[in-house]
C-alpha cells in the first residue's frame, strides 16, 4: 500500500492506489515514445531542464523540505539539506553533463586502423528503485545523470513516501521536460519483473537492502539488462590513538545519528584503539546522551524517529538478539518519547567475534563499539564485515590517515570526517554494498551504450 504515514504522530494521511498492469505497460510505451524524442535533443536543452530543476528546488524550498519530514520523519533542517543537495546535483550535472559525455579521440597503433573515437549513447528507458530515506536525494542521485544523457526514467519509489515521488514528477514538468521522460509508478515489489522483462526497459538502478538488491539483480540477469546496485553499508569509524579526542567524539555522534540512523554510510562501527577506548567511550555516551527526541518538525529536536513503527520494532528484535548471543547494550539518554516511532539510543559493546551481530547493519541510533589492540586490529575489524560501502580514519597525522585508508576495502573512505554524500563526489561500494556508481562521470556513463566509430581507409591492410 503507498500510504502517507506520519512517523511522529502515527497518523495515516494520505492513501495512493497501486499501479494496474495496464497502467505499467502504457507508462513503460509512453516512456519509450519519449526517449525517441529526448534522445535527439541537445545537452544545451536538456542542461536548461536540470538547472530550471535546481532553480525551482530552491525557490520552493519551504514547499518541497515539509514532505520529507511528514512522510519518513527527517528532521525539519536535514530537509532543508536534502533539497538543497538535490538541487547542486542537477546544477552539477547541467554544467557538466556534456563534456563528461564529450566523444573520445582513441590512440591508435597504426594509420591502419583508422580514425577511432567512441560515443556515449544513452540506452532508452530505465528503472529507478529508490529507498525512503533519502526520498528526493535518491531519485536526483539517479536522474540527473540519465536525463542528461538522454535517457528516460521510470520510478518505483518506496510506499511510504508517495507524495515525495508525485511531488518530484512534476517537479520535473515543471522545468521544462518533456511528458513522460521521467514518470513516478506506484508499482508493487512483484511489478518490477513486469517492467525489467519489457524489451523497451533497458537497465534498472537500486538503491535498497540486500534482499532487495538480490531479487532485483537476478530478475535483471535473466533479462540481460544493465544493472547498478546501491546496498546496504556498516561503516567503519577508526579511531587512531592520536586522534583529536573532542573533535572525533563530535563526528562519531553526528555520523552515527544524523537522519535518525538511518543512512546506509553512516558511522556504524566505531572501532577505537585501545590506549584511548575508555575516554571515547565515556566521551560519546555523554554526546549520545545529550540528543534531544521530539517533533522533527521542531527545531530544538536533534534525533528523528525512524521511519516507521514497523521499523522500530524491527531494530528492537535486532538489539535483543545481540543481547542473546552475549553483546552488551547500553542505552543513553532520556527514554523515548510518548509518541513517535522512536528507539532509544543504545550502546552495543562486547560484540564477540562469533556474535552474528558483528555483520549486521543496524538502521537507526544503534552504535557497535570495538577496541582495536593497535592500528592493523583497527583495519581487520574493519575489513571484517560482509559490507563494503563507506568509512572514515581518524587521526592527527592527516598524510598516514590516508595510508590507513587505502587499506580499508570499501567504495570510499574519508580521513577525519564520517562519510558525507555531495553532488561532486562519487558514491557506491563493493561487496555486499553492492556494485557500480553514482554520481559525477562514473554515475552519468553506467547506463550508456560505449560506442567505437572506427573510419578506416577502403585500402587499409586486412
């Protein structure tokens, strides 16, 4: 069911009905039909659209920011934040898109072999599968790039955010693109083989769980078509014993807790060396302590609820198990408010190497905390874990932190800061965090044919 939800006061707003058959296959026809004409048009126009995008984002702000807070709970200034970095996304991408798309000359070995360069043409229509949390970021994170290289887009967004996806829809009307170059589907999990077995649909990108991201790509495989998997993370926050102590606690408890927990690269192991342990400790439960849980909408509330009760009560049988099988969990700060889909803050410690809840992604204020013996501990448990998406080292010596992060295995690491998402930085991972990338030339070339145009003289040598 896509339904506006509130995660705050429970309160179900808004009710949307689920896409038929029918309607799949005419939106997928009409996405078609427009990729005929939009693939002929010039970056010059289709620049125009993605920065008309980021123009009307920003005047609008105060009508686009609400949604994100009433329908999955952000707080009311993270809104703010995620319109405006949507906004950059589209203006990177206006400003860009042409020459990260520019045909390349290629060296050639001999006259023999003629004149060689390669296009970038875009494939025709695609998939998007967005997750809740980030409801606008997420579908900017993918259309961006493919509208501008010509490309259509069909969006499958999460249930509980439907009107942050009709919203985006003619949000994109609105700055010129063409009708039904970009249209949000309110389509069922078990819809999505419907529209990747279409011949018209090109390629599908995912930005979700595991599970998901499984069902999806197998789906995807069996069809041959393109797919880029944006996954699941467990970020690792190091902690080096020469590390700006008051400084480090700061950013342990932003990047954990920002957007409720709720981030695939937010910090969710902070793995500390030993000599320090117990003062980060003691040091991060007085700032976990000190987040106030309240009405997101509310500028005085620094933890959001999570998205959901669904999700609340999930996380709650997540923390228990790893209580069974011998971590330690410790909550901090006030309890939880009367109302709202809330968690208490919790502490995991004592998180044994055969704890199954060593491997897990923990999706809300939940923080695992190990103590590494010394520098190459600290790198093994970080590289030990299923995930492979994000992270961070922190330390006084800026030029041996990113030693030590090159010995990370994940999509990106950043050296004394959490991992952040900006519009001109890539985004993605490996392992079970999935595969391909999002974002500047990387994310705009993964759904384009790389074509060879090869002009060789008629009396070239065979």
């Amino acid at each position: 069911m896509f339904e506006t939800t509130n995660p705050y006061t429970g309160e179900t707003l808004k009710k949307f009905e689920a896409a038929t058959e029918a309607e799949i296959r005419q939106a997928i026809g009409d996405a078609d039909a427009a990729f005929q004409l939009w693939r002929r048009t010039s970056f010059a126009e289709r620049s125009e659209v993605m920065r008309s995008a980021a123009a009307i984002l920003r005047r609008d702000t105060d009508k686009y920011a609400p949604l994100l807070t009433l329908e999955m709970g952000k707080l009311i200034s993270e809104a703010h934040a995620e319109v405006e970095l949507s906004a950059a996304i589209f203006d990177y991408y206006a400003d860009n898109a042409e020459r990260l798309l520019a045909p390349e000359q290629l060296p050639v070995s001999d006259s023999a072999e003629g004149d060689a360069i390669l296009v970038h043409d875009p494939l025709g229509v695609l998939l998007a599968i967005e997750p809740w949390n980030f409801p606008y970021y997420q579908i900017a994170r993918i259309i961006a790039p493919q509208l501008s290289a010509g490309n259509t887009i069909l969006l499958k967004h999460a249930a509980n955010v439907p009107q942050c996806a009709a919203i985006f829809e003619a949000l994109m009307l609105e700055a010129g693109l063409p009708r039904h170059a970009f249209i949000n589907l309110y389509a069922g999990h078990d819809q999505v083989q419907l529209i990747l077995e279409d011949p018209r649909v090109h390629g599908v990108a995912l930005t979700g769980s595991e599970a998901a991201g499984a069902a999806v790509a197998s789906v995807a495989g069996k069809a041959l078509k393109k797919s880029t998997m944006e996954l699941g993370g467990a970020d690792a926050f190091i902690v080096l014993k020469d590390a700006d102590l008051e400084k480090t606690v700061k950013w342990a408890v932003f990047g954990r807790h920002w957007n409720g927990g709720q981030v695939c690269v937010s910090s969710k192991r902070m793995i500390i060396a030993d000599e320090i342990y117990d003062e980060f400790l003691e040091s991060y439960t007085k700032g976990v302590a000190a987040l106030r849980m309240g009405d997101p909408f509310d500028p005085e509330t620094t933890l959001a609820p999570l998205s959901s009760q669904k999700a609340a009560d999930g996380l709650k049988d997540m923390i228990a198990k790893a209580v069974e099988h011998g971590a330690t969990a410790t909550t901090v700060g006030p309890e939880v408010p009367n109302q709202g889909a809330f968690v208490q803050p919790t502490i995991l410690t004592d998180v044994s190497e055969d704890n199954p809840a060593r491997h897990w992604e923990f999706f809300g204020p939940v923080s695992m905390l190990f103590r590494a013996r010394d520098e190459d501990d600290a790198v093994r448990i970080a590289n030990d874990s299923p995930f492979g998406l994000g992270g961070s080292v922190f330390t006084a010596d800026a030029a041996h932190g990113a030693e030590v992060a090159r010995r990370v295995s994940t999509g990106m690491v950043f050296v004394n800061h959490p991992t952040m998402v900006k519009a001109d930085l890539p985004f993605g991972g490996v392992r079970r965090s999935g595969y391909g990338r999002e974002l500047l030339g990387l994310g705009i070339k993964e759904f384009v044919n790389h074509k060879l145009i090869d002009v060789v003289d008629i009396d070239a040598p065979f």
